[in-house]
C-alpha cells in the first residue's frame, strides 16, 4: 500500500500500540520502545515505512505509541 493511499476504517480505528503488533512484529523483533530517542523514533519510523509499505497515517500512529510509552 501506498503512502499517497486513504487508510481503510479498519486501519484508522486501530491504536498505534496495534498496528506496531502487526506490522513491525511480524517481521522481525522489535526493540525496546526506550530503545530510541522520540527523534530516533522519528527517523526509524520513516525508514521502515519504505520497508513494510504502511501509510503516513500507520507510521504516525506506531511513532506516537513509541514516543509514549517512554
């Protein structure tokens, strides 16, 4: 999916802490959310948006999640 693509309702009623589960779980462990800085998470976030192909809204969600649980 395109980051240019309108996110479906199912994508936009599920909370960061889930789409992190399901997508970058699913490929590799995930670190620590203390791992990164909130800019870190930022940078990161960005990258593996390219890689696993979620949308801009996906990304700030699972970002915002990261930064929060510090």
């Amino acid at each position: 999916m395109s980051s240019s693509c309108a996110p479906t309702k199912e994508i936009a009623d599920k909370s960061g802490a889930q789409l992190w589960a399901e997508n970058c779980q699913r490929c590799h462990n995930t670190p620590s959310p203390a791992t990164f800085s909130p800019e870190q998470w930022e940078t990161v976030g960005m990258h593996m948006q390219t890689r696993s192909l979620i949308t801009d809204q996906e990304r700030k969600k699972i970002v915002a999640f990261l930064k929060g649980t510090r």
